[in-house]
C-alpha cells in the first residue's frame, strides 16, 4: 500500500432548482453545458488532472452507475482505475465520506489522502484549482480536516460562509441575509464555502469517531455487510439498504466540521460555482446586446436581461424582461429571474402529486441505451428505443401490454416466448401480453427501432424480470 491522492466524486442530489432539465433521474451532475460536458465530466477531469492521480472514487446512487460509466468512459483517455460506491438510496455526505474513508484506507492505506469533490460544482482555473490542492494536500498531510474557501466577489445570500483567520477555520456559518453577507465581504475574512474538502483516510475516521461516532459505527457494519465486485480498471461495492437506513441522514459539515477544532481552509479564487439556479447556469452563455443569453434556437423582439434555453423547438419571445425560460420536450418553465431559487418549489409540488416531470424526461437512460416517448394516450405508447452494440434488455414479461417491434436500423435478435430469431432493417415482430421475452443487439452498430405499446396499462412498474445482465431484479 502506498500513500496517494484519491479524487472522490459525491455524485448526488436532485439539483430541484435546475428543473426541468434536472430531474431525479438525470440530476444536476449530468446537465451539459455549451462545450457538450457534463458537470460530472468535468469534475472527473479536474481530479484526474491532478498530479500523481490513478484512480477515481465515486460515491453516487445505484441507479445512476451505468449511467455515470457512461460518462467516465467517454472522457477517461488516460485509463485510470475507476471506483464506486453505490446507494440504494441517498443518505447525505456524512455517510457518503465516512464510507469512502473507510474504503479507501481498507484498499490503499490509512495516510492515503482524499479529495472531496461535488459533482455538481463547476471549476473553470484548473492550475489555480491545482495549486489549492497541493496547499490542502500538504496541511492535510499534517493531520488536519482542509476545507476550501473561495474569495467573495459580491454578498451572496445563497452560500455557507467560513470565518478564517489565515489558515485557521474560527466557525462556519449558514446562509445570511444580504445585509450581514454585506459585512461579511467587507470584512475580508469571510469566504464562501466550497463545500470541497482534503484530509487522509486515517484523520477523517478518528475525528469522526470522536464527534459523529453513529456515522460512523453504522457506516462501518454497512461497508462490512456489503457487496463487493472487481473486474479490469473498475471496482465497486454495493451498500446494503438495510444497514445504511440505520445511518444518520445528516451532512459532513454538520456532523463533524463544524463541531471539530481541527479544520484548516485554503483560500483560492479558481472560478468556482455551485451552480445552484439557472441565473449561475446562464451567466455562463455570452450575452448579447440587450444582456439576453440564449442556448438553443431563439428569436427575440424587444426583449432584454432574459435567459432563453431550447433544447429542440424554436422558442419565440416579444416585449418581455427579466425572465428564464427553459423548454424541455416535456415541460416548460418560466420564471422570473430575481425569483430563481423558488423553482425548487414547482419541483416539490411535482413530486409530492407523483408526477413523472420531477422524476424522468420523455428520454430515458438505461444500462443498455436510451428510450424516447415519442407520443402516449390513454391506451397506447409509442417509443424510439436505441440499444447499444452488444447489449441486451432483460428476459422481461408484462402483464398488461402488447408491444410491437419495428426495426429502423441494425439488427435485432428476439426472444419471443420459445422462439428466438433475428427481425432486420425495416421488418418487425409482435410481443403479445404475458410472453416472455428478450431484445438483444447482435451487431456493431446502434440497434434503432421503434416500440408500439398498447393495453390497458402502460406504467413501467409492469414489469416482470427472470434474467437481468445488469443485477436489476
């Protein structure tokens, strides 16, 4: 074992006041921005630019693995090792850091050093990014808890603040009012919190089991009562759901960094931002003349200081400011932008009626490729389904349905009850009700058709697996 910096992604969370490109399926962490990137992609980069960086910790939901390898496979050119820890269900960074702790110092060593990154969060000055690190990495090495603070450019009232003197943490503090965030930019020794944060394996663990111990004692037999899988380049371990519903359901800086006097903080300016309301997602377009910042196709007339976002139809806007439109192919918002962090609200409205707009968009990402509702009624669906070379659906049933199969391009091998078969370019099958089958791409190339859905049902709770190739049950 030796000691090494261990970039560790928390990738998590709704990301509620992104709504509606950020839904509980597809959550902050994987909207794009203007250069085709991720959120997550970027955050995996900036950890694996980092000097002496080998491997990649992620912490993220069970759901969302195939899709964040996905992610990784695209941008990780330098191949490095990548890990995982997967929740069956979110139980906020406490746990997520106690278990990382716990997993790195069993795989790499106690005085091995982790860095604590949000997926959601965006940094544009990597070498500033890089020197704060080397800063943290060192204070850390010393046994301290390194937490990052960011220079204030204006009083926002929407972040954490951190009271420091030189390096020394003298106390966190929530969110303020704008007249005490005022003082506390004028001051000059006030920074926001970053939220990121640097410290070994071995420092994390004692500190927690001196001031959050039922972290970490239920983080503990929750790693040791779980799952384990390696293959080549990546390994993971699947928390058991029942010993990690024990666990507190409480953050890292109310459970430890704020109770413990051993916290440092790096000050940096490294163009950090939480991106935390579409007023941060759209500063980041170029705007025009009349302060308008688009993304997408749009024409404006006699409009001014709005944030226009399409991501397929042409948005038309005439003698409006002020505003942030985004449209989706499932749902539109429109708000004004002083009032951007209540978006969050149309989000909670959504899911407390169990609407499916705060959960999925109309394309849906699974561990063989994607599905797109194309139209729906009362009785019918009719989906785009792509599924990637090689991959395979699982031998499935359902109740309620038919489904008929239309190939659009590439090849199709079909299980149909006791038949199998392959259905080619512009050829199609039918899957009655209750059959057992199975869609499997046999080719190189995508695998595009597609569904026809009809029955008195048609939820995707219909479901009946007897053989999953991605531990789905």
């Amino acid at each position: 074992m030796s000691t090494q910096l261990v970039p560790t992604i928390l990738c998590g969370g709704a990301g509620s006041r992104l709504w509606p490109v950020s839904r509980e399926s597809h959550p902050k962490p994987f909207i794009r921005l203007e250069d085709g990137e991720s959120l997550l992609q970027k955050a995996f980069k900036r950890g694996a630019h980092l000097p002496g960086v080998s491997e990649i910790l992620t912490v993220t939901n069970r759901d969302l693995y195939f899709k964040t390898t996905d992610e990784f496979r695209a941008i990780n050119t330098s191949q490095l090792t990548t890990s995982f820890l997967l929740e069956p269900f979110g139980r906020n960074t406490a746990v997520a850091v106690a278990a990382a702790a716990l997993h790195v110092a069993a795989t790499l060593g106690k005085d091995s050093l982790l860095l604590i990154l949000p997926a959601d969060h965006l940094v544009t000055n990597e070498a500033a990014f890089a020197q704060a690190v080397k800063e943290a990495s060192a204070l850390a090495a010393e046994g301290a808890l390194v937490t990052f603070g960011i220079t204030p450019t204006f009083p926002e009232t929407a972040f954490g603040y951190i009271e420091a003197d030189g390096t020394s943490v003298l106390r966190f503090v929530e969110k303020p009012t704008v007249e005490v965030a005022k003082t506390y930019v004028e001051s000059g020794s006030f920074l926001w919190n970053a939220g990121m944060f640097c410290f070994t394996a071995d420092t994390l663990l004692k500190e927690m089991a001196e001031h959050c111990p039922d972290v970490l004692e239920t983080t503990r037999e929750c790693m040791n009562g779980s799952q384990r899988s390696t293959g080549p380049g990546v390994s993971q371990v699947e928390l058991n759901g029942e010993l990690l519903s024990r666990a507190p359901d409480i953050s890292i800086d109310y459970a430890l960094m704020e109770r413990s006097g051993n916290v440092a903080v790096v000050r940096c300016d490294i163009g950090w931002s939480d991106i935390g309301s579409w007023n941060a997602l759209g500063d980041l377009a170029k705007p025009d003349e009349q302060g308008n910042r688009i993304e997408g196709e749009a024409l404006l007339h006699d409009v001014s200081n709005c944030y226009v976002r399409s991501d397929s139809r042409l948005i038309g806007a005439v003698g409006v400011k002020d505003l942030l439109i985004v449209d989706t192919p499932d749902a539109l918002l429109v708000a004004d932008r002083s009032r951007a962090q209540d978006v969050r609200h149309v989000y909670a409205a959504l899911k407390s009626r169990g609407h499916e707009a705060f959960r999925v968009h109309r394309t849906v990402n699974r561990p063989w490729g994607i599905y797109t509702v194309l139209e729906e009624g009362s009785s019918f669906k009719i989906k785009r389904i792509e599924v990637k070379p090689g991959a395979s659906l699982s031998l499935q049933l359902h109740h309620h349905r038919n489904e008929h199969w239309i190939v659009v391009s590439g090849m199709a091998l079909v299980v149909n009850g006791e038949n199998e078969f392959y259905v080619r370019t512009n050829e199609s099958t039918y899957i009655p009700a209750g059959h057992k089958h199975r869609l499997t791409n046999p080719g190189m190339v995508d695998l595009v058709m597609i569904e026809v859905q009809s029955g008195e049902y048609l939820g995707e709770d219909d479901i009946v697996r007897f053989d999953d190739n991605y531990g789905r049950s």
